[in-house]
C-alpha cells in the first residue's frame, strides 16, 4: 500500500513562507494533481515528497512510514522531471534500465521490465536510439519509461508536458491516463495548466500562496467551487464575475446588477442568500456557458436581456461574445448561427440555475 500522508507540512526559505501548513490524504492507486499558479507552493510540496527540499515543519508520510529524514533514494519513489533528464551519451535502453543497474538488479529481470514497459509506452522500436535522434514526445515517453521500471511506491511528475507544443500535450495527457489504468501506481503530478489537472486528475488539489484552497473531483472543483479564488481558475474561459446586490420584493430574492438589470435568484437558494440583502461587496459568479443567446424554449430560472457586443470571438463549434455589465467585462457562448456582431445589440439569456454569489470580502462562496 502506499499511501502519501502531508501533516501541518511548512516549507520557509529564510523567513519567507513558500508552503504554509499543508495538510493532505493521497489514497493507494490515486492520480492527484496540484494545480496552482506560479509561487503557489506545488513544485515546493512535490520536491518535498521527494526528499529533495527538506521540510521546515510537520511530517510527510509513504506508505505509513513517516519518511522526513529518510533520503530520496530509499523512498521508493520515482519522478518524471520537466527537463525529461535524459543521458545523451546512452541509448533509450540504457537510459532506461540505468536505475535498476545501479541497484544490483539481475539482468534478466532488467531485460523484462523495461520490454515491459517500453510496450505500455509504445516506445519498443525506439529502445537502441539516443536521447537526440527523439522527438520532445518520445523523450518524455522514455523519461517515463525509466520511472515505471523501477517499479516505485509512488510517481512524482513536476511539470512533465511544459516543453511540450499544444498539440502534442493533449496527445500525452492522453498517454499518461492510459498508463495510470494500466500501471495502478499512486501518482502526484504538478501542473499549472487547469485544463491538464481536470483531464488528468481523480482528484485535483487547488494552491495559492501556499495553502490549499480546495481538494476535490474535477467535476466538484468546476460545479461547486468553494473560493473565489478556485471558482475563477478552475474553467477557460474563466468564471464571469460581477457586482452585484441582493433585493428582496414580495419575498422572493433578485440579483441586481445594474439599475437596468436585475434576476429573480433561483427558489430554492432564497433560505441560503437571505442574510445578505442589502449587504455590500457581493459578486454573481456564472460561467460562459451559462450566458447564451436567446432560445424558443425556456427553461427555470432562465432570464433573457439585451446587450451590445463589444467583441466576437469565432471558435468553430462554438462563438464568444464579449460584453460589458457595471464595469466588468463579461464572456457568453453561444451558438456559431447565432449571428453575433460586433457592435450589434443581441438578445442572450443567463441560467441562474447555475449562479455562485460570492462574498467579495473574504473571498467564499456562499
């Protein structure tokens, strides 16, 4: 077994604080992913998993055993780094069973293992070539490679695709998901591209400034953020958000946004928002997708307004307006036939069905 266990983990250089009390619960077999942006403590907290930063405070834990003073290389772990670190003077093969030599590992189980492997990875007509007769895909492949022969407790990944182009960095979130089904070994990957985390992750750990602001499935992050912090880097395009106030007029509850423009708040969230009619520095959180053009059919808790696009963005199956509401500039999808026009006023609709009212003052979701 081997689950990964951070308590009350402190990392500061100096006296500046890069991680600050990090608490986590990484089960057997689990693929989490630290997303976060630059400066939030991810990289701090995988190097520290690793053994190669020390701890200031708290304990980090592998399989049980409390691993502080333990050095990386009795661990039991193996990291894919972003560089791929790869040994140019050896071919693939070598590079690959380079770890399993220095061990005293027999060479017919060597042989295996990495055979093994370089099957999963795809990458077996590759094995008498060197680092730089490959592609950046096919280094990454073999930086892999190198860690699932050793056969380790847990995977560590820091940042693996960034060198990658667009194109071949969804082809290799691809191949890393197919390996995780395959190779069920508990694996922390860190990224800073949201879209990787969502795609990759059975459960993403959301950093800032060296806290964790939320933990949790994908699906949980981008439906039922906690933070305004998570509501706005979980999704592309990001989370709308405007000012607002809260009215109350004959019981029931709407969202103000201008003088112009108000909705009725769904039902059934009357009991939670009640408390904060009146109240200042309130923000209405809605997604893109949640700002459409006007349709034959209505559905609950659907409201339809007028407004002048500013900008047309055509994405294929899909177009972006843009628009401003009191100040803030505000992003819609809508359908490519739409006839969305710079300039042009367009009827669109907002679901409220899927609004997030958020307290600007301390940054939570209501």
């Amino acid at each position: 077994m081997a689950q990964v266990t951070l308590r009350k983990v402190f990392k500061k250089y100096d006296e500046v604080p890069a991680v600050r009390g990090v608490d986590l619960d990484i089960a057997d077999k689990e693929f989490i992913v630290l997303v976060g942006p630059s400066g939030c403590g991810k990289s701090t907290t995988l190097r520290m998993i690793a053994g190669l930063e020390e701890i200031t405070g708290g304990d980090i834990a592998i399989g049980g055993n409390i691993v502080n003073d333990v050095p990386p290389k009795d661990r039991d772990i193996a990291m894919v780094f972003q560089n791929y670190a790869l040994y140019p003077h050896m071919n693939v093969y070598e590079n690959m069973s380079f770890g399993l030599k220095l061990k005293k590992t027999p060479k017919d189980e060597i042989d295996r293992r990495v055979k093994q492997a370089a099957g999963i990875l795809d990458i077996t007509e590759l094995l008498d070539r060197k680092p730089k007769q490959l592609s950046g895909g096919q280094r990454q492949r073999v930086a892999m490679g190198r860690a699932i022969v050793r056969d380790p407790k847990v995977f560590l990944f820091d940042e693996p695709l960034s060198n990658l182009d667009a194109k071949l960095r969804v082809q290799m979130r691809t191949e890393i998901k197919k390996v995780h089904q395959k190779v069920r070994t508990t694996t922390v990957y860190v990224t800073h591209d949201q879209v990787e985390a969502m795609t990759l992750a059975d459960r993403v750990v959301v950093m800032n400034a060296g806290l964790i602001e939320q933990v949790g499935t994908p699906n949980d992050l981008y439906h039922s953020p906690t933070t305004k912090f998570v509501a706005g880097f979980i999704g592309s395009p990001a989370m709308n958000f405007i000012p607002c106030q809260l009215d109350q007029a004959a019981g029931a509850l709407r969202v103000r946004l201008s003088d112009k423009l108000a909705f009725a708040v769904p039902e059934g969230r009357t009991a939670r928002y009640s408390a904060y009619v009146g109240k200042p520095n309130l923000v209405l959180g809605l997604r893109p997708e949640h700002i459409i053009e006007t349709r034959p059919h209505v559905e609950p808790n659907q409201h339809d307004f007028d407004q002048v696009i500013e900008v047309v963005e055509p994405m294929g199956m899909e177009t972006l307006v843009y628009f401003t509401i009191g100040g803030a500039e505000i992003c819609g999808r809508v359908n490519p036939n739409a006839n969305a026009m710079a300039g042009k006023s367009m009827k669109l609709r907002a679901d409220l069905s899927n609004m997030h009212l958020i307290d600007d003052t301390t940054g939570k979701v209501i």
